[in-house]
C-alpha cells in the first residue's frame, strides 16, 4: 500500500489521476487503486519519479537496465511522457546483440519510435544481426512480430543494395 498526494497523481499522470477519481465515486473519501500487472517495487519507483521528476534509482547498471524496461511499461500505461522518454534513452544505451531483439520488441509494443529506430540501426549492421539471432529473445521476437522481423530484414537488404 502507497499513499500519495492527490493532486501530485492529477499533474503526474491522467490516467492515474482517473482511476482514482473513479474510485473515490464508488468508495468515498480516501479512494484506492489496485495495481495488478506491476511489481511494488516498480510501482514505488514511478512514485518516486512523479514526486522528484529524476530517474529514481542509484543501481547498479544491470539493474538500472530492467528498471528502464519496467518503468517503460508503466510510463506507457500512465501515459507519463517524459518518464518515458527517459526509459527510451537508457535502453538506448543499452542496445547490444544480446539485448537488441528484446529492446525492439518493447519499442514496438509501446510504440516508441526513436527506441525502435535505434534497434533497426544497430541490426541493419549484418555482424550484429548475425550476433543477435544467435539469442533466444531473437527466436521470441520472430515468432511475436513477425512482420517486424520482415520490416528488419527488408530494410537489411535496402541498405545492402543502397551500399
Ligand atoms: C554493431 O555493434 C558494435 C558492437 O556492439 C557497435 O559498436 C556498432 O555501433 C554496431 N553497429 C551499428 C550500426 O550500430
């Protein structure tokens, strides 16, 4: 259980702000929200960033890298853009062979276009295409989004021809 400030959620997130609002309707003064699909842990750190607006974490790097992937999710759902855009630039930095296919397929499911873009340039280098299909999150990528792995492919092959 968190408290929080009504009025910080109502300038932080609309989203939040309207589940609250609607909870207060049916139960009264105090109101609370169920968080299902969110560690606690991930949740007190978007808390954290709606009442310091920095990244709220001092991790180490590894971790910090699965906060951004989690954060990412739930600045999507909250509709929290500059946290967003915060978790889009730390995965940025994050994109390898081993986490390539695994990045795009968050980018694609948020529908964060840079993040996305950045995946793409990495992968248009056929050394590390070749790198990050031999992971298992490659396999994952191909069997969800297969028309992405296309778009991969047949934009490969455009610079190829272009080179
Ligand atoms: C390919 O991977 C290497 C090593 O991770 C990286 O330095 C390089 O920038 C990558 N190529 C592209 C086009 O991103």
């Amino acid at each position: 259980m968190f408290a929080a400030h009504r009025w910080l959620l109502a300038a932080r997130s609309p989203v939040l702000s309207a589940e609250l609002f609607g909870s207060m309707r049916e139960s009264g003064a105090a109101g609370a929200v169920r968080v299902a699909d969110m560690e606690a842990q991930v949740f007190k750190a978007l808390l954290r960033f709606m009442y310091t607006d920095s990244w709220p974490l001092e991790t180490v790097e590894e971790e910090e890298f699965a906060m951004a992937q989690h954060l990412l999710v739930a600045a999507d759902k909250y509709r929290m853009e500059r946290l967003k855009l915060i978790c889009e630039d730390k995965l940025c930095k994050n994109i390898a062979a081993g986490t390539a296919a695994s990045i795009l397929a968050l980018a694609e499911v948020h529908h964060c276009h840079e993040l996305k873009g950045a995946c793409f340039h990495f992968l248009g280098s056929p050394k590390n295409l070749t790198a990050a299909m031999a992971g298992d999150d490659f396999e994952n990528l191909r069997s969800s989004f297969p028309s992405l792995v296309k778009e991969l492919i047949a934009k490969c092959s455009i610079d190829a021809s272009v080179q």
